[in-house]
C-alpha cells in the first residue's frame, strides 16, 4: 500500500493510525451495542439498537474514510432484512441466522469464483497484495472454507446455547477468530509474494 510506503516519522501515518482505528470502531461499535442492548433490555431492543447503530456506522464510514467497504455493506444490508423480520414478526430466529446465511453467501461467492477461474480476492485486493496466481487461489480457498466454518459455528452456537451466550459469542468470539485466521495466512502470503517477485515459474 502507497501509506505504508512512507518515510516513519512523517505526518501522514498518524492519519493512517487513525484510519484504521476509525475503521475498527465503525465495524465493532453496532457489535457492542447489540451486546449492551441484549444484555440490558433483551433481543429484540438489541436487535432494533443493531440495527441502528449499523446504519450510523456505514454513514460514519462514507464521510470518514471516504469509502464504504463491500463487506461491511454486505452485512449491513443484512442485518437491516433480518433484523426488520425480527422485530416484525417478533421471531428471533431471523437475526440468528444473519450470519449463518451471509458467510454462507460470501463462501459459495468465493467458491464460485474458483470454479470459473475468476479470483474474486485478487479483484478486490490485487492492488493491495502481489501474489501468484497460485497463492490466489490458495488463498481464496482457505477464505471460501473458513466462511463455511464460520456458518457454521454460528449454527451450533445459536442452536445449543442461550441468546445471552450467542450475542456474547457473536460480539467477543467471532472477530479474535477471524483475526487469528488472517494472521495464520501470513505465511502463505510471504511464500506467494516471493514467488510472484522471482516470476511466473518460481515455486
């Protein structure tokens, strides 16, 4: 990235500090506020304060950092459909799914894009990273298959355990998984890179 290639010490990595603090406070804050909304007041005022809060986010996202990202929008559309099934028909069941169905979506994207030969990460993230083809589809895989693993966790969470224990789970448990997930990646992106540096027919 053109940010991390800037001289330590000038003015503009404050600034990136901050865009990636702002970045983690739009995509966690409508998390803790439906944690303290269910804890507080029950599911269904969480889910109406989730809903809320996600579309304060995505707003603070756009005048913030300039940008809404696509998975971030993705989910927020979301959790606006089954949090309005929610409260509508007063079923909690429906915000329980969200994220069963949303990963769901994101794997059969990712798996859909290997089969057809089209690498959907290297679209999005291709001026972000430089890897080879090879290490693209790996990646794509491995992302592909932990959605399926993250749909379903979140089956086996909302279906054997309490609400109280699916929200603090879905709030404190998901994102440090993911977050351990990337970073097991590294590795991968280390050999990959090399690799995409020494040319095509490098191993």
């Amino acid at each position: 990235m053109s940010d991390q290639q800037k001289v330590p010490g000038t003015s503009d990595e404050p600034q990136f500090d901050r865009k990636q603090l702002i970045k983690l406070l739009v995509e966690l804050g409508p998390l803790v506020v439906f944690f303290i909304g269910n804890s507080r007041y029950g599911i269904f005022a969480g889910t109406g304060a989730f809903m809320v809060a996600t579309v304060i986010s995505l707003v603070a996202s756009h005048f913030l950092l300039g940008r809404i990202a696509t998975m971030p929008l993705v989910t927020g559309a979301f959790v606006l459909v089954f949090g309005g099934l929610t409260l509508w028909l007063q079923d909690d069941h429906f915000i329980k799914i969200k994220p069963t169905i949303v990963n769901g979506l994101f794997a059969a994207i990712l798996f859909a894009g290997l089969v057809s030969g089209r690498l959907f990460l290297k679209i999005v993230f291709g001026d972000v990273m430089r890897l080879s083809e090879e290490g693209w589809r790996i990646l794509t895989l491995r992302w592909a298959l932990f959605f399926v693993f993250l749909a379903i966790l979140n089956e086996v969470m909302w279906r054997l355990f309490s609400t109280d224990t699916w929200v603090a789970f879905k709030v404190f448990g998901i994102m440090p998984i993911t977050f351990l997930f990337a970073l097991a990646q590294i590795g991968l992106l280390k050999k990959h890179e090399a690799a995409d540096r020494n040319g095509p027919n490098a191993s």
